[in-house]
C-alpha cells in the first residue's frame, strides 16, 4: 500500500513536471485551544470557544443537536488488554508491474484466502511468525500478509504495527509505523463472523513485526506513548501531559472530555473536545494542575486520567504513575501547541543558577533524525548566560524541520520565550544533521528572530543531499520553501556558523562547504571542518559533545545580538502562507503563486522606501514604524503617511496569509475530517492515525451533521466525499461521473482542494462511487507532501493542478 501511494505521488510530480481550584463537569472545562500573543506559529490563530455550552450556543439554528441535558455515562477502570499469539499467517507477493491486492483491501474486501497463485499473479504461501511477532522469514521484497485473529465476542482489537506500511480488515485500513519504534498502537475493527486481518510491508528498515490485543474497552489509554513533562521538585506551575487515546468503535465519541481527577497533590481538571475519532488513534491532551509544589526528587505521583464522552457505554478512569525529578539539569517542558491543540514537549538545558531579574540568551537547538529533543538538550554543557531549548520535529524522524516541524519549533520558541526571562535580540539558531539542514531551512523562512544561525553537518535541500530531481510547476511552487538556498540572501544581517566532519559518512562534507560559500556571499560567515571526524563527534575541547556545543561558536553567539527593527533589508519569500513577515512588513498576498515575492526596504531619515516585486496587498505595522521616528512611507513611487495601527498597500485579496493555501495549510491549525457514511469514516481514521504516528497529533473526526460542532470548536473542516456536495469552489465542479475544471473535464477523477470557509480554511476530498481508496494515495503528512490549492488525479497520477488567484478564483495560467 505504500508503495502504492508513492508511486501515484511520482506520476503526479511527473505530470507536474510536464511543463512543470476543582473542577466539575459543568464548571472550569478547558476547551481545545488557548491561544497566547506569543504562540502563533499561523498569523492568526483560531479564537478557542470559551466552553462546551457557548460552542453549542454558536451553532446554527438548524443544527442537529441532541435533546435534553446529557449524563456521563458511569465511569470503569481500564482492563488490561490480553495479547494474541500463535496464529497461522500467510505470506502474499504481486508481480512486479501490478498489485491486485491493495485496491481490494483498501475498499475493505479482506478475507482469508486459499493458498495458491491467483490468475491476477497475486500469490498466497505458508510463512513463519516468531513468538514476538516478527515475521522472520519475509524476504525481501514488499507485500503482504494475512491472518485469521480469534477475537471472543464482547472483545474489540487494536494492534502494534511495527515496520508496517498499512493494516486492513473489512471495517479499518490503518497505517503502520514505518520505522519500527515499538510506539505505535491502532484499533482494528473486525467482522465478527470473519476475524481476518491483513497488512503491507516493504522490510527496507527490516522485517516486519506485528502484535495483537483485545480488550472488552471501547478506548485504550497508550502510556506507551505518552507526551510527558519532567515533574521539577519544588515548582507547581501547571504542566500539560498528552497520551494517545485509541477509540475501539466505528463510531466517532462526542463531546469529548479528558480529566484528571482530584488528589492529594493535584486539582481536578477538565479539557474538551468535539470528538474522538473512530476506529483511530489520537492525541488527547490532561491539564496538571498541582496544588502544592511537586515534592522531592525520586517521589511518585499517581495521576488519575478519565475520558467521558457522548456514545460511550462508559466513562472510563486509568492511573499513570509519573516520578519527581530535581530541579536542577535538564529536563522536559511541555506546552500546548496552536496548530493541532496536541501537547508537544522540548529540552530545557537551563542556567545552573537562574537569577531574577535577570534576561538570558536562548539557543533554539533542532535535533537529527531518530534524536530525542531532550537527548539534544542533554547534549549542551549548562551556561551561565543562556538557555538550550530543544524541540521536536513532533516525532524523533518527523517533518526533516520543514513544514509541522517548522512551525512546532516557532511555538517552541514561543512558548519557552514566555515562559522564561529571554532577551528577544540575543536568540540563536542552531542544529545537527536533519537538525542542520533546519537550521538551515528556518533561519532563511524566519529571518528576523536570531542574531545567529549555526549549522552542524547540516545539508542544504532534500535534491542537494538525495540526488532526487527537483519537482517542476504547481508541485514545485507548492514546496518551493525546500529550496534553502534560494533563501539565503534572508540572513544577510545575522552571523552565520557552519560545523562539519571532514569524514562525514551520512552527510557529505560538500553540503558544509557549499553552503558556507554560498553564505559568505551574503553575510559574514564562519566556517569549521574537524579533521578526521565523522557525522557525530566530539574532540574533547568543550564540556559539552563538540560537535553541537562547539565553543568558538557560542563564543560568537555570545558577542552578538540582533537589531530590535530592521528597516534596510532585502527580504525574499516563497509565499505569504508560508513566510509572510520580515521587520514591520507582512506580505498578505502576492500577486502570482508561480514566484516568490520581494520586499526592498532603505531609511532615510524619517522616511521608509519600499520597492516590491509580485505583492499583491502588503501590510505595515505603523505602530513600529511611528515608535522608530518613521513618519512617511513611499512604496514603489506612492507615499503614505505613518498613522494609526497598519497601513495597508494594494488591493486587499481574498486570500491573506493566515488563510492563503496551498493544501497543506489547512493542517496547520486544528482540524476535522467530515465523513458522511462508513466508507469515508474509514478514509479519516486512516489519516488521523498516520498523524498521530508520524506527528504526535490530535485531529477530530464527525459525521456530516455534526460538522457544525467542529467548526464552532475553532477546526478547520475537511469535507470528504458527499460531505463536500454545496461548497462553492470557483470554476471546479464534480459529481460522480466526472470532475471539470474549467473547460476540461476529468472523468472517473478524485478530487482535493482547499478553500475559504468563514474566517479560516477548509478543504475538500473527493472520488467517484467505488473509488473513495484514491484518497489514501495523496496522505498529506510529510515534509516532502506538499501540493498546490487544487489537485485532479486518478490511479495513474495527477490529471490537473494549480492554484486559485489571490481572490480564490480559478485561473488557468495558474495550474496545469
């Protein structure tokens, strides 16, 4: 299945390229996001609803909504689910130029089968499963795997899916964890009468390992896979702790609350969802609210969790037991993230002796791939001046700190620079590895946050490091930000400190030297080379691991600070709904999607002259401008005078920066797919599992007539098949037959796009009756996934792709 999807993916860059206190249930309930000025990775975060009756009080009048007042449901402890072993397994292969196999399973045609070739190729055979559940004898080419699961009546099934592409039954198609991190956990829905199982693998990382369990719960509590904070001895702010909470049921539970039951130590805590998607996994998030300062290191805290939520037959309560830690080191901090509403955590290396009043440095350390944050953090000797804080790609492996990664490690930074006593002007910017290249890749895309950006065998893009050809038209306007290099001019006001082995074995040593070539040309840079050493090394010159925790570059960062306003700069952008703001300029919309825009700015005197290329509306904070003694603005030849808030240049667009596109953005706030039948419900618990697995994420799912909870919840809604028919998208239409786009029209079609909706975005996703399965070949969580507004394809790959205008209209100069 995952080959599959890659290879649908590769025909869609080619026809890219062709031319291309207490709490209770009616009291303090937490609602999903709580957004703070300094925590907004999207120009303009979502507004949370206060509390679940002034979100149901927001709904339309016509909403269906339930009658009376509702009661949770009695609350029971957790069982402890019992695991499946010892069953007969077969192997299945397909010919090398077709699979039969996964279309079948993918439309939920998955039954035992009998072993022999079929006339289509596809090849049943005895295989070996070892008692943990690797499948030892698999070889080595990709395929498949089927098993017939005993599961008792009263029982439901979830499973760990390790080095796994995807797992099916006639009700569920889940993905695995490709890497193999023993993390993972997804329900299973079975048919009773027929309890098959099967799934895909490709053993590049190994051979696959798969483990089952029943449980008589509808939900399942995964410690195993818990987002928690270091509990510091002494400290009693409130801490957030995210689990993975797997829904065993078909259905979507509503009305969701997580709490955490009173204690001794803690204070009873509330926090509200719309729902808990069904047949996935996701992230809930349980406020810690201590009511006295965490006592002394080695103490263990027992923490009651409990889930409540509308189409439970229960409420049920499980125990997580954390343990104190010192308050001295480092340690984990977590927060509550605005993009997802997921809690995410970071390293925290402090000052060994932090002293009020005091404002310290902040080191923003990105990690490299298959890293911990706090393994990264652990990497750095303490310093008196500064902070490390290390966040993550929302996954050791992540997002390569484009994309999520990207924007998880701005709301890191923004939650550490609330949270301690940071001087704005002395922030740095540095990383190792995937973790160099984005160091790399946010230093040019956020321009005006560091004062230094501090690359260890970093790499400049995905096409300099891997050899893979650049993608061309809409596909490679969508993932333009990837192109590092074309970005550099952006740093050419901040050092620039580039680390790297001589012997470097997993990244080349010419990334290093190209890249600090290529910024000595724009800004003062510093390059060193350690002979002799490979990717990780250390020469026993600092305290900390030298290759991250280089002395000569702290000592620079220390001797360097950044202009509080810049107001001569060149500053070049790739889009307004990816980079839109340097200084006191926010771009809102350029005037074409098919190129970057560019902002000149020089002072002189009281007056600020702006030159721009392919601005469409431009916007300028006059409050900074008035404060800085600036009183007029000329942009291309018109000048304006500094008053009021913001000055706003150009024709104002439908389109602005925090509702811009491409697809992807419609992720980047919280989000909700809206099923209307079985067949798509199974399509959103697939996409919200894999977000879970590879992001670390909460997502939302709801049948068609509770999509209104979702949206007066603050979620940007994902309507998927029927569920879309009504919304309006300017010179695309579709039915079942066919989708037209323009003049062209596009017969047995799938469908994506995203689109206005109120103040925020919204997308949707579409194929013909019998094809719904097409969806699951554009998944769009990954930093290579990137993809314009609109998308037309098929089995064979993209049939037509573009972007809308700035006003969301159609254009045909704009796609292909």
């Amino acid at each position: 299945m995952a080959t599959r999807c890659v290879m649908l993916v590769a025909a869609l860059l080619i026809c890219a390229a062709c031319d291309d206190g207490g709490a209770d249930a009616a009291g303090d309930v937490r609602v999903l996001i709580e957004p703070t000025p300094d925590a907004q990775p999207d120009p303009d975060p979502p507004d949370a609803a206060p509390n679940d009756a002034a979100a149901l009080d927001a709904l339309p009048a016509d909403a269906e909504v339930d009658a009376g007042p509702w009661m949770p449901p009695p609350v029971v402890p957790v069982t402890e689910p019992t695991p499946i072993a010892g069953l007969d397994w077969l192997r299945g292969t397909v010919p090398r130029d077709a699979d039969p196999l996964g279309p079948e399973f993918e439309d939920g045609d998955v039954h035992y089968p009998p072993r022999r070739t079929r006339d289509d190729g596809a090849r049943w055979y005895d295989t070996v499963v070892e008692e943990d559940g690797t499948f030892s004898h698999w070889g080595i080419t990709a395929g498949y795997a089927i098993g017939r699961v005993p599961v008792p009546p009263g029982q439901r099934l979830f499973a760990t899916p390790d080095r796994v592409s995807a797992l099916y039954t006639p009700g569920s198609v889940q993905p695995g964890d490709p890497y193999g991190s023993g993390r993972a956990r997804v329900p299973l829905v079975v048919d009773p009468d027929d309890p098959v199982v099967a799934f895909a693998a490709d053993p590049g990382r190994g051979a696959p390992k798969l483990q089952l369990f029943t449980t008589p719960d509808e939900v399942f509590f995964h410690f195993g896979d818990r987002t928690a904070p270091d509990l510091r001895a002494g400290e009693a702010a409130p801490l957030w702790l995210g689990v993975m909470v797997l829904n065993l049921r078909p259905e979507s539970a509503r009305t969701v609350t997580a709490r955490v039951v009173e204690s001794d130590q803690l204070e009873a805590t509330a926090t509200a969802y719309p729902a808990l998607p069904g047949g996935a996994v996701s992230q809930l998030g349980f406020e810690l609210r201590p009511k006295h300062p965490w006592p002394e290191e080695g103490a263990e805290v027992p923490i009651h969790l409990q889930l409540e939520a509308r189409g439970l037959e229960h409420g049920y309560e499980a125990e997580l037991v954390l343990t104190t830690r010192a308050a001295a080191g480092n340690y984990r901090q977590t927060f509550r993230t605005p993009i997802d509403g997921s809690v995410q955590y970071y390293g925290v290396n402090p000052p060994p002796q932090v002293e009020p009043g005091r404002q310290y440095a902040l080191a923003l350390s990105l990690h490299g791939a298959g890293v911990e944050a706090i393994g990264q953090s652990g990497s750095y000797a303490a310093k008196d001046w500064l902070y490390v804080i290390a966040p993550t790609n929302r996954r050791p492996f992540g997002f390569d700190w484009e994309e999520w990664g990207r924007f998880n490690a701005l709301a890191t930074l923004d939650d550490a620079m609330a949270r301690f006593a940071i001087d704005p002007l002395r922030v740095y910017l540095t990383g190792h590895s995937m973790g160099g290249h984005g160091s790399w890749h946010v230093g040019v895309t956020t321009p005006d946050r560091f004062a230094l950006v501090g690359p260890s065998a970093g790499w400049s893009s995905f096409y300099s490091y891997t050899g893979v050809p650049r993608p061309e038209g809409p596909v490679g306007r969508a993932r333009a930000h990837s192109e590092t290099m074309d970005y550099l001019e952006n740093l050419a006001a901040h050092a620039v400190y580039v680390i790297h082995g001589d012997a470097d074995n997993n990244v080349p040593v010419r990334e290093g030297r190209d890249m600090f070539a290529a910024a000595s040309e724009v800004t003062e840079a510093r390059y060193h080379e350690q002979p002799g050493a490979g990717h990780w090394w250390s020469a026993g010159i600092g305290q900390g691991t030298d290759c991250v925790d280089w002395p000569p570059m702290f000592e620079w960062m220390a001797e360097r600070s950044r202009e509080p306003f810049r107001f001569d700069f060149h500053f070049r952008s790739p889009s307004p709904g990816y980079s839109p703001s340097f200084s006191f300029v926010r771009v809102e919309a350029a005037a074409s999607p098919l190129a970057d825009v560019f902002v000149d700015s020089v002072r002189d005197g009281d007056t600020v002259r702006l030159t721009t290329n392919n601005v469409r509306h431009l916007r300028l904070d006059a409050t900074l401008l008035a404060a800085a003694g600036v009183t007029r603005v000329e942009v291309d030849g018109e000048a304006h005078r500094v008053v009021g808030e913001a000055i706003d240049i150009g024709r104002p667009a439908g389109k602005r920066a925090a509702a811009y596109g491409p697809f992807n953005q419609v992720f980047r706030r919280p989000f909700c797919f809206i099923a209307p039948d079985a067949t798509h419900a199974r399509l959103a618990a697939w996409f919200i599992s894999f977000w879970a697995i590879i992001g670390n994420g909460h997502a939302c799912a709801l049948p068609a007539e509770r999509a209104a909870e979702a949206q007066a919840a603050g979620y940007q809604l994902i309507r998927l098949g029927a569920a879309a028919t009504g919304q309006a998208i300017d010179g695309i239409e579709w039915d079942d037959a066919q989708v037209r786009v323009g003049d062209r029209a596009f017969a047995g079609a799938a469908f994506m796009a995203v689109h206005p909706d109120g103040d925020a975005l919204g997308a949707v996703m579409v194929a013909p009756p019998g094809k719904a399965r097409l969806l699951l070949g554009l998944t769009p969580f990954s930093s290579r996934s990137g993809l314009p507004d609109y998308v037309v394809f098929d089995a064979n790959g993209g049939r037509a792709l573009g972007f809308f205008d700035a006003d969301w209209h159609l254009d045909p100069a704009f796609g292909r």
